[in-house]
C-alpha cells in the first residue's frame, strides 16, 4: 500500500506567531459583520475599522489556515483576462475601469505592509510569465504592447533574458512585470488580522457561521458558539464558500492547488536561480508556478490533486515539473508538501455582488488572489461605508449560479487528468526523438 504524505506548509514553519483569537461564545451586536478571514475579509474589516465602524470578523478555523496562509505568495497586477480582452467584454469606459482598479492591487498590498509594518519577507522586484511555446511568447507580445499603451512597467523578453532571470533553459521567452513582487503569505495576512484588531476591529476564529438570516432589518449571523446581529453583511470566503449561500457556491468552482518546497539549495547553485528574486508563472497548459524563499528554498506549485490524503505518487509530477524546469536541483530533497483551494470562476473574472440589500460579496480570484482578494477587500468596505456603484471603478454583479454546478468538480478534474496525459505524452514523444539514430 502507498504511504500517504506528512503534509506541512513551509509558510507554517517561517511566519511569525499570529494574533490569539477567541472563539464566538455570546450574542453580540456589531456594524458589520464579515465572514472570512482571509486577505478579503481582513483588509475590508481593516478599513471599515479605520472608518469608525464596529466590525465583527468570523473566521472558521484559524487565521491563515486556508488559502491565505498557504498559496504561493506571488503578487501579481491584474486578472487573468487581457487589458483589451476587458474592453471589448464590458466596453471601453467599464472595462478601463476594471482594468485599473485591478492593476492597483500590488500598490495596495505593499503599502498595507509598509504602513502597518508587517513583516512579511515582502519583495516587489517584479513578476516572471515564462512562455513555455512560441505562440505563446506570441501572445505575450500583444499582452505586453498592451499595458505600455496604459503606461504599465512591462516588457518582453527573449530567451536569452529569460535564461539570465530565472536560471532555466526550459523556457524560449517571456513576460517581466516589474510591478509585481513576493510576500510570506501567512504572515501577510496574520499581520493583517494584528493590524484589524490594533484598528478596533473583532476577530474571532473557529467560529463558522452556520446560519444567516434576515430579522427585522438587520442580518443575524449564528456561529456554533454565538451569533452576531449587524445591519450589513461581507461574505469573502472565496474557494471556501459553503452551503451558507447555496447560490453563492455555485458561482466559483473550487479547484486544488498543490506546492512543494525542496531542502536549502547550496548557496553556488542558489545564485543562479532567480537570481535578482523574482517570482515566476509559466504558460505551460497546466501552470507551474516558482519562486525562492528567504532561505533559498525552491517553492513549486501547480493543480493538485483532489484527494483528501495525497500520496506520494501524486506529487511526482510536481516533482517532475520541478526537474523539467531546474535539471541543476536533481538530488536535491523536497521537504515540504501542502495545498490549497483556488476559485476559478466562469468568465475568469473576480466578482463583486450584492447578494441581498445589505450583504455584500466578494470572491473568484482565478489564482490571483493575494493582490486581487486584497483589492476586493477594500472594494467591498467602501461599498458597505455607502460609496456609490458608480464610483467604485469595478462592477457589482448578478449573482449568476453555473448550470449543473454538481458537475464542475467532475469536469475539473477530468481536464486536470487530460492535461497531464498531454503532458506525459509530450514527454514521450521528446525522449524518442531524442533516442533517434541520427541520420544524414
């Protein structure tokens, strides 16, 4: 029989010591109440609390434990979708509007953290989009053309600059954005709960919300232990929204995503891989995504698997990807195995709604989340605090359940699978060429 991994979170083992929160125990009243403490909820709890406003933040487990505290900790500007990609989607004015609001996303997180000292091994020397193909080196070019016409600092760049920035030969191109950059994403967000409660907010964990209702004008949201009353409501739990808003699920699939960390990579070695500290996302079809941390550990991640104890068989080809891309780190241990959950949503797009006259939510982040789930956070306190749609510069939409949502998970993993059987394929079809008899 396989063994089964020990799983452990790099991030768990460097981070600083969050904030002790309690657990809901009483019947209390608030402003607002936000469920979710992840980047969403924190840096809306944080501003609403900046405001003046009582803020009740519910967390069901603890600060971090989700997907802010185990994702890769790439900042990145933007989402998925091109800037004229947005245009043509939701026409010139709206879309320009999206399109800046959401590149803002690295200014507000490294200005969270330099405003509340966090400390969180924050780097912003930019962000690496290796192509793996030449069409897709292709579509870079029309996706860097597009951000300089918008004045963004972003360039193209040849496989030579490529090889020089992260230390791999896989790749015959690429893509730096140098308003991107790196964080310890656990300790991003326990400084952002410390900088929520030093605010005057409320934090409290391994208090899910298991109930919400409508009373009498304001929303009552019970948790296992106690309740709280307030008259409006954020709902941030992203890939971790459940049953509390059934339509609400419904809109994001949740699909995993899994990270190894190898052992210290020795110092000679360690200076030819991403020498100058970026991090990297590949346009392999099933994205890899790297980086180093401060102690010179390669971090790899890429879809995971959606079993509840992986193997080790399941991670090979994590561990494949890992030598594909740096060959040079063959022999080198992997220490660390741990996984996440991404929500990925049908038009690639977070989504800002309201739900119901005073409930507001914010989710979908597509693998972006630190930056976007950020600005969502933000996004969504000024909404509660009364500032018009019109001015907010994203657009609030209809909540749009995914017909035969039941199957999305099946489909998931389906294309998760072909993907790999691709992959694999290609493989082979490299390592037979490579076995040919050369022939004159």
């Amino acid at each position: 029989m396989e063994s089964t991994l020990a799983l452990q979170s790099l991030w768990s083992v460097t981070a600083p010591a969050g904030p002790q929160c309690p657990s809901l125990t009483e019947a209390r009243r608030a402003q607002v109440i936000v469920i979710g403490g992840g980047y969403t909820g924190l840096v809306a709890a944080l501003h609403l609390a900046e405001a003046g406003r009582d803020v009740v933040v519910l967390e069901a487990a603890d600060i971090g434990a989700r997907a802010s505290g185990v994702n890769g900790g790439q900042v990145i500007p933007g989402v998925k979708l091109d800037p004229d990609v947005l245009e043509a989607m939701l026409g010139p004015y709206a879309g320009g509007r999206l399109v800046a609001t959401a590149a803002t996303g690295p200014d507000l997180v490294f200005d969270l953290i330099a405003r509340y000292g966090i400390h969180c091994e924050a780097r912003r020397v930019g962000w690496i989009q290796p192509a793996t193909t030449e069409s897709a080196l292709v579509q870079q070019a029309r996706r860097a053309e597009q951000w300089w016409r918008r004045g963004a600092q972003v360039e193209l760049l040849s496989r030579r600059e490529v090889l020089q920035l992260t230390g791999s030969a896989r790749y015959c191109g690429g893509l730096l954005d140098r308003r991107g950059g790196t964080v310890q994403p656990l300790a991003y967000v326990r400084g952002l709960a410390d900088a929520v409660l030093k605010s005057g907010g409320h934090i409290f964990t391994n208090s899910a919300a298991v109930r919400l209702a409508r009373m009498g004008g304001a929303w009552s949201v019970e948790t296992t232990g106690g309740s709280v009353t307030a008259p409006l409501v954020i709902i941030a739990t992203n890939a971790y929204t459940d049953t509390l808003n059934e339509e609400l699920r419904r809109t994001v699939v949740a699909v995993p995503s899994f990270q190894v960390a190898t052992a210290p990579i020795p110092a000679a070695l360690r200076s030819t891989i991403l020498p100058d500290g970026q991090a990297a996302s590949d346009t392999n079809q099933l994205l890899r995504y790297f980086r180093l941390d401060s102690s010179g550990r390669l971090v790899l991640g890429t879809r995971g698997t959606f079993t509840a104890a992986p193997t080790v068989r399941h991670v090979q080809h994590h561990y494949r990807a890992v030598h594909e891309i740096y060959p040079q780190l063959q022999g080198i241990a992997f220490e660390y195995h741990w996984g996440g959950l991404v929500a990925l949503t049908r038009d690639g797009l977070p989504h800002l709604h309201e739900v119901a006259p005073g409930m507001y939510a914010g989710l979908g982040y597509n693998g972006r989340g630190v930056a976007m789930a950020s600005v969502m956070g933000r996004l969504l306190a000024r909404r509660a605090l009364g500032v018009p749609v019109a001015e907010l510069g994203f657009p609030v939409s209809p909540v749009l359940p995914m017909p035969l949502h039941q199957l999305s998970g099946v489909g998931a993993r389906a294309t998760i699978q072909y993907l790999r059987l691709r992959e694999g394929m290609g493989r082979m079809r490299t390592q037979l060429r490579l076995r040919a008899p050369f022939k004159a």
